[in-house]
C-alpha cells in the first residue's frame, strides 16, 4: 500500500501555504490549489484548514476550496463547525491573563486580547492591524481588555523585533507549561498550553475514527510545528522556516504553493 492511499485527512495551514507569503490579506488561493484540494475532496479524502486567524476570516478561503469540514481557528484555541459555531474552545487561565495585561502595561507594549468573536486591542500597530484584517473582524480600541468582560482564547504581546525574545523568555521563566508560546517577529502570543494545532488535528482525527497513520498535515511556519510533528504524513513549502523543516516528515521540491498543489494532485493519483 503506498503512503497516499493511506491518507483519509488532510489538515492545511493557510497563510504562506495556501496563500504565499506576502499577499493582500483578501487573497485567495490559486486555481492550482483549487483544483488540487478538488481532486483530494473527490478522491474520499476529508480536508480541513489549521490556522491561526480567527474564524471569519478563514470561512471565505474554506469556501473558495469548496471545504465544508470542521475549521482549526487562532491556533487551535477554537475548533468551529462550519456554520462558526463552537466545537471546542479553550481559554487562558483568567489569573495568568490579568498578570499578562500588567505585565505589558509596566513594559509599555501594547496588548491584543481577543476571544472566537471579538479582537480587542490596547493600541494599533501594523502586527495588530494585518491580524484584524486577514481575520475579519472589527479592531476595537480597549485600554483595559482584561475588563472587558472577554474571556482570552489569545492574547498577543505587541513589542517590537528587538525585545520580543525577551518578552517570551520572561514568560518562559515564569509561567512555563502553564501557557503555550509562540513568537511572530513584533508578536509573543500566549494560549492556553493545551492550544496548538496539532492537539486540535488529534481530537478532531479521534472524533472521526481516523488513525494518526492516515493524517497528512502541511504547514510553513513555526505554529504548524505540532501538528506536523503530530500527523503521520506531514510536509512543508521549500519556503517554510526552519522549524517547519525540521518537524515535517518531506520538503517539497516544487517552489512556493506550486509545491503544495503538486503534493495535494499526489493524493488522488
């Protein structure tokens, strides 16, 4: 039996894998990777989107590719039935996001504290401002977010390039597994520890009877880590960073999306 027949899930990041990097954040994906998730739908194989956005601003992209399967939304923090309600959704502890809020406060960075609804921010910046938009939501200006009422699923620490490392080793140090990290050039976001992709993939696998043997995952960056550490098959752009590279079981050869259309077109053949 050869490694694609064994596929029955497919789970695909969107942004630098669907979509290459640097696009318009309205961007859909070609008609190459149209037409190959096409191919896998009709071969009997479920396809699924694993991105951080939040769920606006995945459902066009899952309906541009014809997907109509559950949605890994804000990093596995939220996992959504098509219609955008709420499968699973998992949010910071209540006392660790208020310490966070004062934490950043004292540090003068600013703060994106948001939930599966609403995206509340301290202060616009360009990190704040791209993440509103490719999520499809409304940025709502909130100087004390931790009062708002919200219930975290996520809560970005806004610094800049030159301090952000030292933002996620502080939290490191002082909160260790209590939250999962994740580091985006201006950008430490905190989640709940047990938030990550590949969780999310692992339950969603287990609900439906599919073995972790019969899961492709294919993602860029560092935030697919776990699930293509996670999945049986997993693969990355040539484009992908070093952390992608090192957790996926292939690299494409193929440059850029095309790779990813030519190993999806793989799956039906």
């Amino acid at each position: 039996m050869s490694e694609n027949s064994e596929v029955k899930l497919v789970a695909l990041d969107i942004d630098g894998t669907l979509l290459a990097p640097g696009v318009p954040y309205d961007a859909l994906p070609d008609n190459a990777i149209v037409e190959a998730v096409a191919a896998v739908r009709e071969a009997g194989i479920k396809v699924l989107l694993a991105t951080g956005r939040m769920y606006p601003g995945t459902r066009p992209i899952a309906e541009h590719l014809g997907i109509n399967e559950l949605y890994i939304c804000q990093q596995g923090a939220s996992i959504h039935e098509p219609d955008g309600s709420l499968r699973h959704g998992l949010t910071v502890d209540p006392e660790i996001a208020n310490e966070l809020f004062e934490y950043a406060e004292k540090q003068g960075h600013s703060v994106a504290w948001f939930d599966h609804e609403r995206y509340l921010v301290t202060d616009t910046s360009p990190a704040a401002d791209f993440f509103a938009a490719v999520s499809g939501v409304a940025m709502e200006i909130h100087p004390r977010p931790h009062e708002s009422g919200v219930r975290a699923t996520g809560i970005d620490i806004v610094s800049s390039e030159e301090v952000s490392s030292d933002v996620h080793r502080f939290l490191e140090a002082k909160y260790g597994s209590r939250v999962a990290l994740l580091d985006f050039k201006t950008v430490t976001a905190v989640h709940d520890p047990r938030s990550s992709k590949g969780n999310a993939l692992a339950m969603i696998a287990k609900e439906s009877g599919i073995q972790q043997s019969e899961v492709l995952a294919i993602g860029d960056g560092i935030n697919d880590v776990s699930m293509l550490s996670w999945a049986g098959h997993s693969a990355t752009p040539s484009h992908g960073d070093v952390f992608a590279k090192d957790s996926a079981k292939e690299i494409l050869e193929i440059e850029g999306v095309g790779g990813v259309a030519a190993r999806l077109m793989a799956l039906s053949s």
